[in-house]
C-alpha cells in the first residue's frame, strides 16, 4: 500500500512524486496519487478475444479488475507476450478517470519526489501522435520516460470515457466568442477537447502543452483570456502551480480557472481550493465540464 507520508506533496508547490517501475527493461514513471496499491501476481482469468493488452481478470478483495499488460502496450504486435506474470513481477492497482484496473510491470523500483520542472517535455523528433510519452526524467543512470496511461486505455476501448455523442449545451453568441486557454499535455486529450468543445460552440480555443507555455503566455497583459482550463499533471509545470500563480496576479485573478484532470480525489480537490481553482471537474466528464464554463464566464 502506498503510504500517506509518500503521497502527500504541498499544495500549490511544483512538485509530484512518482513511482518508476521497470517494464522490457527500460524504466517508466506513474504519479503517486494514481497508485492505490502495489500486490504481488494474482490468478488470471483469461478472455477470449480480448484487446491483446489485455491479459485477463483477476479478483482482488471482491473487486474484479481487468490485467493490462505494459509489455503488450509499449511493443509492436510482432512481439507480443503472451508468456505473461513471473513470481518477481509486480501488480500496480490505479484508479484515475473513474476507473480502476491493474497494471502488469516486470520491477518496482522506487518512489522519487521532484519538481514537474525536471520533467522535460519529449523532443518532437522521436514524440509523435502514437507515442505513449508525454515527459522524460532525466536520471544519472538512466531516464524515467513519463507515461501516458489515458492514452493506453483509450487504444484499449475508444468508448471509455470521452464521449461527443450525447453532449447537450445551448450557447449564447456571446460565450461562443470567449477566449478559453487549455494547458494539457496529451496530444490525444488536446485532440478531444477541441473537437469537442467546439461542438459545444466554443470557438476560440488556445492549447498549451504544459503549464509553463500557458503561464508565459498569460504573462503578457496585451493576451485577451476569458477563462482557463488546465490539467494537473503536466511537465515544466503543474496545474496547481499555475492556478496558483493566476490567483496571485492582480491583472489575472480575476480569471476563472477550471481544472480538469484525472485526479480529482479528496485530496487533490482540497489542493486545488487552495490554490484558488474556481471549479474542478474529473475527467472524462465533458459534458460537466462544458456546464462549468457556461456558469463561470
């Protein structure tokens, strides 16, 4: 079980801690607060014609949760392995995006607490739209690249979560006009938010890809913003970070500023009160998300 002592980072500060794990031996990094527990193999109970990610179901404590395979995510489908858990090997149980599921990785290694800036944003050269990486920690010995588990559920199944179908939202042509700024940095979930958002209506939208970019940004006092969005795990720096520093501009304060992120546990919601978040909405709801603009501008 991950402890409080390890998990608890101060609130507004610009730092994370990270789990890094080893998966085909390169070495990979998860934010603490995803990680609920880490148990050793558990029985797997096959399905046939599952996602090939997918190594089955297992039952822990009355829960039954789907098995992903890391090795299976992160390497062509020529080298799938379907010789599947060693004894030494490690379950990680996460929950973010209101779901809960188990991933397989080969080694836990250990826990590091460091600041988002020393995670750098991935060079455009070697990131394209179907890697998996959306930061790189640079360590003595090795690097840590920073995962983006969002994306691995959704090539799993593309009805989780994020849907446009349903979504419901009666804008008047002023809102239409706003001016939203968005720091996210997964290319897939900046992909959907304006598509979707503009569905909803909202039409000038500004993405950043990190909170750094957006805070630089917002500096510029000429910058025409009628309300934030942003994501709390970004590299350079997070969204409590950058909230923070929206609230202590006088020239920005007034702002609203919605986070919306995979994390919104109790913990993380009293965070973002406290660095003056005017909402916070969980991902994947969009369709609250679009409900909070309307009422903050």
């Amino acid at each position: 079980m991950i402890s409080e002592r390890q998990s608890v980072v101060e609130s507004g500060m610009n730092e994370l801690e990270i789990i890094e794990f080893k998966v085909n031996h390169q070495h990979y990094g998860m934010n603490v607060y995803k990680v609920k527990e880490i148990v050793a193999p558990l029985a797997i109970t096959p399905i046939p014609h599952a996602h090939p990610f997918i190594l089955g179901i297992t039952q822990l404590r009355g829960e039954v949760l789907p098995v992903i395979s890391l090795r299976n995510a992160l390497v062509s489908n020529q080298e799938l392995y379907t010789n599947i858990v060693k004894d030494d090997s490690s379950f990680l149980i996460v929950e973010f995006n209101k779901q809960k599921v188990i991933f397989h990785v080969d080694e836990i290694r250990q826990i590091h607490r460091l600041s988002w800036d020393k995670i750098e944003k991935p060079d455009d050269i070697y990131n394209n739209e179907d890697s998996y990486t959306l930061g790189v920690v640079k360590q003595s010995e090795n690097m840590i690249l920073m995962l983006d588990f969002e994306k691995i559920l959704t090539n799993i199944n593309p009805n989780i979560g994020f849907s446009k179908d349903d979504l419901k939202a009666d804008i008047a042509g002023d809102k239409q006009k706003a001016s939203i700024v968005i720091a996210e940095d997964s290319p897939m979930l900046r992909s959907i938010l304006k598509e979707t958002l503009n569905k909803a209506g909202f039409q000038e939208l500004l993405f950043f890809e990190n909170g750094e970019e957006c805070y630089n940004y917002l500096a510029s006092e000429e910058n025409k913003v009628d309300l934030v969005i942003t994501d709390i795990e970004m590299p350079l720096m997070n969204g409590h970070f950058l909230t923070k520093y929206i609230k202590q501009d006088s020239k920005r304060q007034s702002t609203p500023v919605v986070i919306f992120s995979s994390l919104i546990t109790d913990d993380l919601l009293h965070q973002g009160k406290k660095v003056g978040a005017d909402a916070q909405v969980s991902k994947p709801d969009i369709q609250n998300l679009v409900n909070v603009i309307l009422e903050l501008l």
